[in-house]
C-alpha cells in the first residue's frame, strides 16, 4: 500500500476508535479532548515533579539551590543508578492510578501514563540505548496476569519508535529470581534486605545489554530499593549506566 494510503487509512482508523471509545480523563472518566489529557478537575489533584529537583534523584527540593544540585539523601547513599525521574508526587489521585493500573486491570491507562512519563523523562529517553521493565516474579505475574512496568515500557518504546527513535525494548533482559515480600509497609533498610539478590540477566541476553546505556522503567519509586537492586544486576551483566524512569515518585523518606 502506497504511504499517503496507509496515512490516510491510520487516521480514519483514528477518528473511527475515538467515535466508538471517545476520550475520558483518567481520574475519573469525563470527557476529554485526547486520551493523554485529564479533566481541569484531575489535573489540579495531581502534584506534578517539575525543577528544582535533585540532579540525581530527580525528587523535589523545597527550595531552588541551584541548577545541578544534588539532594543530602542522594550523596549520603549514592544510587546505583545514574539518575531517576518522575512525572508526579506519589499520593491521592497518582496512588490510585498505580493502584488501578496495577490492580484493577487498567491496562487503557497506560497510554497516558507512558505520554507523561516521556515528557518527564526526555532527557533519559534520548540518552538509552535499550529499555528494560522491572520485571515481576513468575508466581505474581501467573496471578496479576500482566506486568504494569513492562506495559509502560512497551508503550514508551513504542512512542519513541513513531517519532522515528530506536529504542530497542527488553522486556525479557532482566529476571526476577527471588519471589520477594511486598515492599508496602517496609522500611528503607528492610526494603534493601528483601530486594538483595533479587534480580539477575539471563544469559542469553547479556549481549542485549554489555555496553548499553539502559532506561530502566517501573511505576513507583519510593526508597529505590528495587530499582537499585535491578540497577546493581544490569552493571553486573556489563551494561553501562542505567537511567530510571517511574510514573509516581515519594517525595520524602516516611
């Protein structure tokens, strides 16, 4: 099929799904202008991450310190990862979008989350050379069906490709070898133990990641304790630096 063809038919594709399934927020279902928007309402209820924010952590400083500053929390423990963003404050509304997502089988909000977690993320983006989901252990993903990270990931990898970016997608890179406790609950230190070990790259994909700059995704950061750990089994494995990317972030250690 000529290109002008295949255009023409994706946007009628296009106006055919939005007349059948028009557009709602995703905080609570009006309707809206395109799927990647949220009501006036919604919109104000979420705490969006925007600078000052830590160089490293990617958290919000109370104060503007200065362009390039770093966070007490990020040069007291230094990540093992390079550097961490996030679209917002995880509480109220972006708590129970994870928790739908997540949970509820929410798998049409992923579309939007992934638009907001690119925008946030840009700088990240163009620097990876692979991306790879904070994969789930096998047990819980028989149960949950489905793995939220690598659902996001798979969507930023894909609207990365339609702007004409290759960002290979990895969703079997990284395995989760120890059927770890939830997190929820834990404190920072009992987080690290329960995560420690946790992850490995499987042989037969080390050659995907040795040398490779990777964008690591997952949906909440709140001590990085899993990411970390999933960072430290990426360098072991040869990649270079990991970047992390998460929709919702915890402002501050509870």
């Amino acid at each position: 099929m000529d290109l002008s063809l295949q255009h023409a038919a994706g946007l009628l594709a296009r106006s055919v799904g939005q007349l059948l399934f028009p557009p709602v927020c995703a905080g609570c279902a009006s309707a809206v202008g395109s799927p990647d928007a949220l009501c006036g309402a919604c919109w104000t209820r979420l705490r969006f991450i925007e600078p000052p924010y830590c160089a490293i952590l990617g958290l919000p400083f109370a104060y503007d310190p200065g362009e390039g500053a770093v966070s007490p929390q990020a040069i007291a423990d230094p990540p093992s990862f390079a550097r961490h963003r996030s679209v917002v404050i995880y509480d109220g509304l972006a708590a129970r979008l994870v928790a739908s997502l997540k949970y509820g089988d929410r798998t049409d909000l992923v579309p939007a989350m992934a638009a907001w977690m690119g925008r946030a993320g840009q700088e990240l983006l163009a620097a990876a050379d692979i991306i790879v989901p904070v994969p789930l252990h096998h047990r819980r993903l028989w149960w949950r069906r489905f793995n939220q990270s690598a659902e996001l990931a798979r969507r930023l990898s894909g609207d990365a490709a339609a702007r004409g970016r290759v960002l290979a997608y990895e969703p079997l890179a990284l395995v989760r070898v120890k059927a770890t406790r939830s997190q929820v609950g834990l404190g920072r230190r009992q987080r690290e133990d329960n995560v420690r070990g946790a992850f490995t790259v499987r042989p037969e994909r080390r050659a995907a990641v040795l040398g490779k700059r990777v964008l690591l995704v997952d949906d909440v950061f709140t001590t990085g304790a899993t990411v970390g750990a999933a960072s430290r089994a990426l360098k072991r494995a040869g990649a270079g630096d990991v970047d992390v990317l998460t929709f919702a972030g915890v402002a501050a250690e509870e």
